[in-house]
C-alpha cells in the first residue's frame, strides 16, 4: 500500500490532534444500545485465550441471545455446518477462528450463497497486534471504535481497512505501545462490533480478560444468510 | 429498478454500460442470481495473496443453473464487452481462490450446476457439471456401492473434478494425473457456440466418456488453463477399486537424501511398480498437516532455522523428507511389488518404511493414505496455521525426476525463500518422469511489511528458477501475466491468434494464463509490433 493513500490516525490516538481526546473510559459515539436492536447470532469459535475473549466481548452486546459453537476442523462438523448454512433459514454466525479452520468456513459460506459483511484478519505479537479488514458499509464507524479500543488497551497495533466495492483508498490506523503488556481485550473488542453489527456503534465495554496478549493468527468474521 | 453505482467497474466499461448489462443479466437469470452488494461479493473476494484484496475485486457475480443461461450470459457480454472470470467451485486456494484475475471482472459462478449426470460402473466413467464436488461424488459412489474409486486433490471433499482438472491440477492415486484421466468436454464458445470434444460431436454416440481422440484435432488441452471457452460438461475416467490397497510411508532423515530418494523411486514409478502419484513431503510440510504451530517452536522472525527443524524431526519422529505412496491390486500383485520396493530401499540402507498397520491413526499418514485410496478429508488445511496470517501462494516449478535436479531446485528456493525470511514447506509430487515440486509460500498477510516481502520473494524464485531453465506448471492470478511470459513469444502469439479467433470481444477471463488480447495489443503498440513479443 503506497504511503499516500494512507489515512494514518496515528496523530488522533497519539496526541488527540484532530480534537478526539481518548481515555480508559471509552467515549460513547452513538446512541446507547438497545438490546432489542440486535439481532441474535451463533458464535463459531475455537478454544483458545482470544477466542474465550471474543466470546466476552460478544455476550457484553448480545447476553443470552448468542448461541456459541465450538469449532472442530474434522470433514463432518464441516459438511454439518455447510448443512446449517443450506437449510434456508435465517442465520447469523460471528466468529473468531483460525487461519485453516476460517478458510473453510468462508468458503463454504461462498457456496452457500451467504453474505460476509465483515472479514478480518488479527495477528498478535510481541506485544501488539495487527487487523486487517475487509468490509461493508454495515461496519461504518467499526474500524474507528477498534482503534479506540485497542489503544485504551494499550498494546501497539496497526489496523488496516478496505471497504469492498469502494473507489476510496484503504484506511490504515495505528497507535503506539502504551503499557508495554497488551491483552485479549482485542478479541472481545471484536466480538463486541461483531455482535452488534449493523447497529450504531456505541461505547464498547472493557471485559475481564484474564493473561496476556495471545501470539498467533486469527480470521473474524460475521456471516449472514 | 435503482440505477446501480459501482466503486468498481469491469476494464473500459462505463457505469452506464455496466447498468444496462446488468439489467439483462437479471432478466435472464432472475435478480437471486446477479450479486451486486459488497456483502455478497466479499465472499469472493478473500485471496490468498501478496497484494491487495482490491486489486481482485469483482463488480459483479452471477450464478447460472443451465448451459441455455450461460450462452445467454456471454451473448449479453459481447453485447456490452463485459469480461467474465468463470469459476466452477472455485477453491483454487494458493492458485489465486475464487476471485477473477482482473479486477472489475464479473465473476460467473457455475456452483449450481452441479448434477453428476451420469456414472457408469461398467466401464468406470463419469460425466459431471462444474459445480459437482467430490464429496458429491464420494457420497454418490458410496450410497450406489459403487466398486469405484476417486482421484482428487488435498482441499479433496470441497473441490470439484471439472476445475481441478482444467486447472490441471493433480491427485494422488494411480489416476492422479487428472487431466490425462479426462475424457470428453462440453464448451460454451464465446459465440454461444456449444463445442464437445472427442467424440461429442457424433450424434447418437455413446463413446464420448470413452475415446478421447475422436478425429481430427483433438482440441481438450486448449481448454484448460486457457480462456477459449466455459466448459460446462465434463467427462472423467474412474478407477475400479482394488480389492487390495497398501500404503505405506518411507522416513528419510536428511535432506540430501532427496537425490537417492527420487533416483531410487523412478524405476519404480516408470515400470508402474509403484503405480499411484507418489508424495515425497518435507519436514515443514508434515509438521504443518500435523497442525503443529510455528509459533509453538519459535517465536523469531525470519525463516525456521535448521536447528529446530532438526528438533521437530526428533520429537515428532518425522523425516526430512517424508515419502508416501501405495499398492493397488490383488494380494497377489501387492505382495510382489511390496518385495520389489522394500528390496529396493532396505538395498539402499536409508529410509525408515512405515506400514498402515505400524502408524495407525497417527497424523499425517492418515489422511495422507485416506487421500491416497480417494477418501476426502480436510488436514492439510493445517498448513495454514503454521505461520499463519491468510498468506499462502503456490510456487510449483516442473522437474526432471532426476535426484541432482530435485536437489537443485530444492537447495534453490530454500535459499530464496530464507533470504526473504519464509520457509521452505515443500513436497514433491512424483509422475514416471517428472515431478511437481509444489512450494506453499506461507507469509503473514496482516503485516504489510511481510507481505511486500513475500511478493519479492515470489517474483525472485521465478525469475531465479527461469534463469536455470525451469518454469512453474501452474500459478496464482497475481503472476500469470509473468509466468506467461517464461514460455516464449511465439507460444503468446499462438495463443492471442486462437483468442482473437474464438473470443475477439475478449469477454472471456482476459488475462487468464497472461491471455488478453487488449493487454497483448498495447504491449506490441509500444514494441512498435516487432516480430518478437514477451
């Protein structure tokens, strides 16, 4: 990605210089949210930190309403999936997943005809995290809440964004390591938009997440059909 | 009906174009099948590769359930000059997956003709539709008890036989070089001609899924990997099951031992000794099958260092190279060639030959051997996770199976893939006298930085293997336009001569295999139209 259609928020999350003043407490930039405006939804997750996170983050919006999966990347849990996705009923499947285990889901996704308003990428390392998304206008103001969150988190990150179908550049966010520790809280971050998807952002709570920041890769996704 | 404003648009097509095309798409497939929203086009838009997702954005998909459609499709597209990637299930994976090659092109998705419309147990053929997949098949031959067996690919129960095969993809059974398994296609021409070869010509005949050649030029090949034509037929030959199947393993412990690997194996696979698409897989290939994590044994940059591959092997047991292949027949034809090959490697004194019954349902022999008797299973997705971060681009360069040349190649693109930081996961896929040296370049596709690395990287191992007379079978739509031009002028101008003849609307997956006649004719522009083309 070439450095001039970077929209890089370094300069907001650093030192508030577009007028944004960040906290612990989270700013609310939406109308609270109402339950009721959120559509229920199967989680699909598998068993690690970022994904017991994820979960969290998830029930903090939906609370009962989310129903949880637990992955396995064995061929009949994947054909009994492709089946829930076929059966022409109205479905709503967040989650957060591996690299080997996302690249199956969303295919079989594809073929099922469903809609992926939302597809990120999230990897954690020494330290910080990077998230790559792909998504829709259904996610307008997700990428922006992320980048809040994940700097009130205080692990360093890079948060890029491409809107499908959009001429505009792809947007890339940053901020620096505050604490030096970082957390899970990315996940449940995730899991919080994820869930409620489609409404208007409002303040994303902070969960308890228990350890440290996880290493490794992650796929999110929201899945409709 | 809305008008419709599109962020992206096919090549030279105005909105207005576009619109009015898409209105004829909806009257001929009915809106259901003419996807237009970002949040029905992501799906299509995930890749695997070393650039951004925009660059293989689709405008468009459309989905079609019979050949009367498709030949109303690519009538609409000549009317409007709208470009069509085709795609049958589209899980090309490190080949470049569902998304077209260009962006902007509409992406034409043939998953819903998907009728297995004929097999015959008799003489062991198939006649299918694109959007077939072998768990279809799998589940068919099975619920029929049909005494038959399947070749397919490792993504196996989620792929199909039409795409793998016209992407020339291979498996790992006796039938595993597919398209020599082939036998008869059905072709919607860019004239809405239908064109089926060998013998599908002849009306009444019922030899189509039984005599490749028919008369005169036999024209399959030109279909595959190529931009002529959408098949949407295709007949494949099946393997009678065996009533006796033996698989087995052979563990090496050292990466040299590559040269007496191969030198040891080819006599075996030429006097079909060993008669199935043998696998030779080295150690980062099976850890990530086994669904070990990189980050499990290092948590450094750069590529895995030899120490801890060495550690992986002695943990694990796995070898440095790791050889799978099987025995089809009778007990008695097993029995034989079984002696035959153990003679052959205990000769040798290196290689450690693991039966079925000693590795049990230990990984990767398992699926390894599931693959191997035309079982679908989906474990070599672990590869995936190994680095991990959705980077994964398949370097396949063709080469003699010849020992020293193996080496070659090996040594090669391990000091290349390390220069730029990326292992060599790697496995040898062993024909009688040549061998698909498939190279999964597994990169980090959330760090930018990695990304550009890996996109050097690609372009390095081609330019580099080129310079030593190689060239890759097959490749992902970011580097067609590059592969194409490995293989010389007159094989592009051959190519662009049949394209222009069959296509000159370029409607077609333009730039498919580096095939596009408008692309082509802007390069010749600024040559000043010499004789020579690269």
């Amino acid at each position: 990605m070439s450095v001039d259609r970077r929209f890089v928020l370094k300069s907001m999350v650093l030192g508030g210089a577009a007028g944004v003043v960040l906290s612990r407490s989270l700013p609310v930039l939406g109308a609270p949210l109402s339950r009721s405006a959120i559509r229920p939804a199967l989680a699909l997750v598998g068993s690690g930190v970022a994904e017991a996170a994820f979960l969290q983050g998830a029930r903090a919006a939906v609370g009962t309403q989310l129903q949880v999966l637990q992955m396995d990347p064995g061929l009949g849990f994947m054909l009994d999936f492709e089946q829930r996705l076929r059966a022409g009923r109205s479905l709503r499947v967040i989650g957060l997943l591996d690299d080997a285990a996302a690249t199956l889901v969303l295919d079989l996704a594809r073929s099922a005809g469903a809609r992926i308003p939302w597809l990120g990428h999230h990897t954690g390392e020494a330290g910080s995290t990077r998230h790559r998304l792909l998504n829709t206008d259904l996610a307008e103001g997700c990428a922006r809440q992320l980048s809040r969150h994940l700097h009130a988190c205080g692990a360093g990150f890079t948060l890029d964004e491409e809107r499908q179908g959009s001429a505009a550049p792809a947007r890339q966010l940053a901020g620096p390591a505050r604490n030096g520790a970082g957390s899970a809280q990315w996940a449940a971050g995730v899991g919080y938009l994820l869930a409620t998807l489609g409404t208007r952002p409002t303040m994303m709570p902070r969960v308890s997440v228990q350890g440290t920041l996880p290493s490794g890769s992650f796929v999110s996704f929201s899945i409709e059909v | 009906m809305s008008e419709q404003m599109n962020g992206v648009l096919p090549r030279g097509v105005t909105q207005k174009k576009f619109n009015a095309a898409v209105e004829k798409f909806r009257a001929l497939l009915g809106e259901g099948n003419v996807l237009l929203k970002a949040e029905q086009l992501i799906p299509y838009n995930k890749i695997m590769m070393s650039v951004e997702n925009a660059a293989h954005a689709p405008s468009a998909v459309l989905t079609a359930t019979t050949v009367e459609q498709v030949q109303g499709i690519v009538k609409i597209c000549n009317q409007y000059r709208i470009p069509i990637w085709t795609i049958s299930t589209g899980r090309n994976f490190g080949y470049g997956t569902a998304a077209p090659v260009q962006r902007g092109q509409v992406i034409l998705d043939l998953k819903k003709m998907n009728r297995i419309i004929k097999i015959d147990p008799d003489m062991c053929t198939a006649l299918v539709e694109p959007g077939v997949t072998f768990q279809q098949l799998y589940d068919y031959i099975e619920e029929n008890k049909l005494p038959l067996m399947l070749s397919f690919s490792a993504p196996s129960a989620i792929a199909g036989p039409l795409g793998n095969t016209m992407d020339r993809g291979v498996g790992y059974t006796p039938y595993g070089e597919h398209f020599m398994m082939q036998c008869g296609m059905e072709v919607v021409l860019a004239n809405g001609d239908i064109y089926r070869t060998g013998m599908g010509g002849v009306k009444g005949s019922n030899t189509w899924q039984i005599f490749k050649w028919g008369y005169g030029p036999t024209l399959d090949g030109m279909f595959t990997q190529a931009n002529y034509g959408i098949t949407t037929k295709m007949g494949f030959w099946l393997m009678p099951r065996p009533p006796v199947f033996k698989p087995f393993e052979v563990i090496f412990e050292n990466e040299a031992d590559i040269v007496e690997i191969v030198d040891i194996l080819r006599p075996l696979r030429m006097a079909q000794i060993i008669p199935n698409s043998v696998v030779i897989a080295n150690i980062l290939w099976e850890a990530g099958s086994a669904h070990l994590r990189r980050r499990d044994y290092t948590t450094e940059p750069g590529h895995t260092p030899d120490p801890i591959l060495e550690k992986m092997q002695k943990d694990s047991g796995m070898g440095a190279w790791n050889l799978y292949a099987a025995l089809y027949g009778t007990q008695e034809q097993v029995d034989v060639n079984w002696k035959i090959i153990t003679d052959a490697f205990r000769k040798h004194g290196k290689g450690r030959i693991v039966t079925q019954e000693e590795a049990g349902h230990k990984q990767p022999f398992k699926y390894r051997a599931e693959l191997m008797s035309g079982v679908p299973n989906l474990q070599e997705f672990g590869l995936y996770n190994w680095r991990g971060g959705g980077g994964s681009m398949w370097f396949a360069p063709v080469s003699e199976a010849r020992g020293s040349e193996c080496e070659k190649q090996a040594l090669l693109a391990k000091r290349i893939l390390h220069k730029y930081g990326l292992d060599y996961v790697a496995e040898f896929i062993v024909a009688p006298r040549d061998m698909h040296h498939v190279i999964d370049v597994l990169y980090d596709r959330t760090s930018e930085e990695e990304t550009k690395r890996a996109d050097a990287c690609f372009n390095e191992l081609l330019d580099e293997f080129e310079k030593e007379g190689y060239a890759v079978y097959r490749v992902n739509t970011r580097f067609q336009e590059r592969v194409a031009r490995s293989y010389g002028p007159v094989k592009r101008y051959v190519e662009h001569a049949i394209k222009r003849a069959l296509d000159p609307n370029n409607i077609l997956a333009p730039g498919r295999s580096g095939i596009d006649l408008d692309a082509y004719a802007t390069r010749r522009r600024a040559k000043g139209a010499s004789s020579g083309e690269s």
